[in-house]
C-alpha cells in the first residue's frame, strides 16, 4: 500500500472563514472555484492572506488580471525564508506592480463588507475586498496514517526510510504527506514540493514492483517567479544552520547576470552561508530578473556533494560575455565568504 | 617570474594571407582594427574561415553589422565539438539569419578580387568578399618558454603542476600558454579560455606571494551565443571518452527550459555521455534559445564532484513551473540513459 495522501491548506479558527469568497488554494478544483468566482462576480479587489510562495505568486496573477491586491502577513517582511536585503527587493517590485503589502498584521476576523462583499479585521484595522485568499501553509494529511498507527515524524508529516517505507512494513508513503531526508541538515523534514512527491513516488513504485532503489534526499532547492524577478533559495538560513549546530557566516554580492562588458545590466543577488568551523557551503540564495534559478541550481550541486568554499571560488562553469562573466556571482561570493572563515 | 604569453591565433602559410583585408582576431587590437576596416572601406560581404567559437561568434557580429556571410570549415559541420543533431540545429539558425555554411571546404589561397577586394580560392571553388577573417583555432606562444628550456607538456602547451609552478623552480606560468588540469581526463590539456586564465592568475599570485594555493582544475565548460542560440558543453564527448579509455554510452533528450504547464514552448536539447563502467557522467552538452548554458553549469558540478546517473536522475533543482518543470531535462536524460548502462 502507499499512501499519497497529501496535504491541505491550513485554514485558521476565526469566524467567517465560511464566507463565500473566502478561498484556499491547494487544489486544480480550488484554482477553478477562483477563476469562476472572479468571473462572475467581477472581482476588482482581492486580499491575500499569507506572503510565501503561493501568496507571491496570486499576488502576480490577481494583477495580471487587473485586480487591486493587498498582502498582509503576520511576519514583517514578504518572502521570510530570504535574506532582508532581498525581500527589501521582493517589497520593492510588489510596490512596482501596485501590490500593497502590510506585514505583521494578523487576521482577527472576516465578515460580510460594505463596499466590497468582505470585510477582513486584522491586527492593524479593516479591509475590504471582493475576494480573500488565504495562503498560510499547508498540513499534511495525516488522518488515515494515524488511524493504521504508522509512526509519524517530529515534522508532524509521516515517517518514511530511504525506500519511501513507514514503519510497517508493506506500507508506503510519498509526497507532501511524508517527510524527506534533507542531506545539508541531515535531518527529516517536510518540505512539501511538486518535485519531491514526483521521485517519492517513483522510488515507492520501483520498490514496491520488486525493484531496489533509494530517494537519496534533498537540499532545500525552491524558487518562485514575482512579476519579472526570479526568486531562489537552496540549503539551510542562517538559523536553520545554528538550529544544527553548525557555525554560519554568510555574504551577499550584488553582480550581473551576464557579463560587465556587454550593456544591459542585469543586477543578480547572490546570498552564500557557510560553515565556519569546516568550510562547507550550508545554503545559497538569489534575487534578479534572470539567472537567480540558474545559479541556485548549480550551488544545489555543490550542496549535494558537500563541498568547501576554496573550492567553489574556482569552480569550473562555462564562460562566454552573453552568458556570463569569467568571475561568475558565484566565484566572487564564494570568495568573499571565505575571507569570514 | 611568470610566463603569461598567451597564444596566437594559427595562420595557415598560404599565398595571400598577408594581403589587406585578411584577418585574424585574438587581441583588442584585432578587434579595433577589423572594426575600423569596415568602417572606412564599407565592407558588405565577410568570408569567416573556421566554424568554432569565434567563428560563429563573429558570423552573428558581422550580420549585426548587415554584412553579408559566409562561413568554410575543412569539417563537414559547424561547431564540431558539438553532437551532429545538434549541429543541425546551429546549421539551421545560420540559415534563418541569412549566414552560408560551407563545411568540408579548405582554404588554398588568397588574391585580389574582381568584384569585391579579394578572392578566397577554396577546394570547392572560389568566393569573393570585401575581408577575411581566419579563425581556425590558436597555438601556444612558448618561444620564452623554450628559450630558457621550460617542460612542454604533450599537448604543445607549457607543462605546470597544481600550483602553476614549471619544471623550473620560480618560474611560473597562466593562461593560453600552458596546460590545465581536466578533472574528468585525469590528463593536462590544453583548453585556452579566459576564465581558466584568470583563475590561474590569481593562483600564481598567490604562490608567489608566499601563500598556498592550487588550482584544482576544469571539467571543460564552455559555452557561446549564436543569434538566438545558447550553445554550452562540458567535459567530453564520445571520442575524447573512448581515447580516456572509458566505454561512453549516450542519449540525447528533447525537452522545455520550463515547465509544459506554461505557454510558449522553449526547446532545449540536452546530451548526455556516460561511462558504461561505473555509471559516471563523462560529459553534456546542450541547445535551445534559454536554459543551456544554467543546465550546463550545473552538470560540470556534477562533474566535478563525479556523480553517477543513479544520482543526476533525482538531485534535487529549484523547481517552479515558471522556471523549470519537475522533472528537469537533466532529470530525464539522465534517467534515459540509465537504461544503456
């Protein structure tokens, strides 16, 4: 048996979270009760509940639409998982595209509006909108796991092994349900991502034909797009890295995309963290209209086969001035970081 | 002391080479005055001899300038190093931007010309242009190395160990002029590019210094733009594999610089060539109008720490539909060639 069972958004205890108008979007039905319901009712204002991924990203797609759109979150920046110097840049294009954010603000209740169908209180006053999306995490579904007694990690997501097995044997679980080996932290966490439930279950389906195969794990790698920045991150923060004992210092470098010798800056952020008693790269971050994803990626392999600083400021990646520069970002943070250990 | 000598481009000895008009481009110079010659003479035909980089690099320069080109090649095809499906495909983006590809043509001489200023005799015939430019590849400039009776390594190319130093003690030597370390080969080679140079500047300089540094070596990125084109690869290829003494097998995979969910299909080609042996990756190369070069990267990381198949197939990238699918193209052409080994 595998259970893929999955996850659902998490929807707090407040009073009119009933409404209609009030959605979560977890689902391919959930994204189809919002484009009917911004049809029909010709939506021109939207709140968004929640400033992560998902928040970020409808924040891009209300305003595709032409739909007035705030944010608030309970945290005081957009974006947390990333360095403040980023969501200060993250802020900034949702400024430039007319998104209104309001940070640590909380929802308190929601209610039938007067000029707008709802009314959402919250920590800093009232808002109305036609619509409210509330995009604050997500639960895994635990409920049939815990019904059959398989044992169910610290993350609250269901313990699996390198084979996708629970703890009875016979039993399989995959995808935002279960927990993953995470080979930076080297610790079982839930991260629960389209790509991980996609090889979870073909490792699960290969063991359970009578096959023999591992899910060797992840490093954290994640992105978003917001309007025309790349948003990327891999491996531990800063306090993530402390949480494992390790011993972070990390740098930002702001450099181009491409090379300096051709016109067209294109500004990259590239964020490293490292370990100071060994060297080793912890995490990476990056910020731009283009190359964020690209350099996150490559850092992801060097977090996959643990390597030091020394050796990713020499790193071999293929030059040429359109693509990119003889010192790439990663090169010159990687150097400057080691200049910390 | 430290030889940083550079290499000159090769110029074959035939009649005609040194007539006006004829050119070659290895330093700023050449640059300035290839510029100047079009300008003062208002060159509107070019004939490029050599398809590699600076061949096509400079094919894609000259039509910017709406300079009609052609490009010959003693090859049959342009830009060899790549895979002959992917040659097609550069073969067909020089003819969507109006540039002839000759392959399988050798030079045989250089004259005046009757319509234009000069005439390029050829073994398939003559053509004439207002210039030429020569770009069939680079030697070595060892003539101080020789003179003071430095090692020259196999490949023509001036012998150096980990820490740039020769076979003479306190004489070093960067750049073009000497040999790099290739950490799929396990050979010294002689791969002249300027990120490779930079780096091993700063070792030397570092050595010389009294520090401690070495310089670990290159996978053999590279990578250039043709028009509309990112054209990348690294490590080896078939041949170079097989004369390494490995047994490559390898698949080429048809794939989208993102995700299939979004509109506007971005076609990316990625190869991969794998050791039968022990599942490593030996080398990649890929095409497609975004994407490459990122895909690339990350492969020569794998590369570089030497991972198998097994690994590649499910490493963990930054995944979001906007910029890359779940499963990458890396992911898929890794898990098609599994299934050779």
């Amino acid at each position: 048996m595998i259970l893929g069972t999955g996850s659902s958004a998490f929807i707090p205890k407040i009073s009119g979270v009933e409404l209609e108008g009030v959605f979560s979007l977890k689902t391919l039905d959930d994204a189809i009760h919002i484009k009917k319901f911004i049809h029909n009712n010709n939506c021109r204002k939207a709140i968004i509940v929640g400033a992560g991924f998902i928040g970020m990203e409808m924040s891009e797609a209300f305003r595709m639409r032409g739909i007035d759109t705030a944010v608030i979150d309970l945290l005081p920046r957009p974006a947390i998982r990333w360095d403040p110097e980023f969501s200060k840049v993250i802020l900034e294009e949702l400024t430039r595209q007319n998104v209104i954010f309001s940070g640590d603000t909380g929802m308190v209740s929601i209610e039938q509006g007067k000029d707008f169908r709802l009314r959402l209180n919250t920590t800093k006053g009232e808002m109305e909108a036609d619509m409210i999306l509330i995009a604050i995490g997500i639960r895994p579904n635990t409920k049939i796991a815990n019904d059959i007694g398989l044992q169910i990690g610290s993350s609250g997501a269901i313990q699996v092994n390198f084979s996708q097995g629970t703890s009875k044997e016979g039993v399989y679980a995959v995808g935002d349900c279960c927990e993953v080996y995470h080979r930076v932290s080297h610790r079982w966490v839930h991260i629960p991502l389209g790509d991980v439930a996609n090889k979870q279950g073909r490792v699960a389906g290969r063991n359970i034909g009578g096959g023999t195969m591992i899910f060797p794990g992840v490093v954290g790698a994640q992105s978003f797009k917001l309007f025309s920045l790349e948003v990327a991150a891999t491996g531990l923060d800063e306090a993530e890295a402390i949480a494992c004992g390790y011993f972070p210092v990390s740098t930002i470098i702001w450099g181009n995309a491409f090379s300096r010798m051709l016109p067209g800056e294109k500004r990259l952020g590239v964020k490293l963290v490292a370990d100071r008693a060994s060297g080793k790269l912890l995490g990476a971050q990056a910020v731009g209209t283009i190359g964020a994803v690209s350099r996150i990626n490559t850092l992801s392999l060097v977090l996959w086969s643990g390597m030091v600083l020394d050796e990713i400021a020499y790193v071999d990646l293929a030059y040429s001035p359109p693509v990119g520069a003889s010192w790439d970002p990663i090169h010159i943070a990687a150097q400057e970081l080691m200049r910390k250990l």
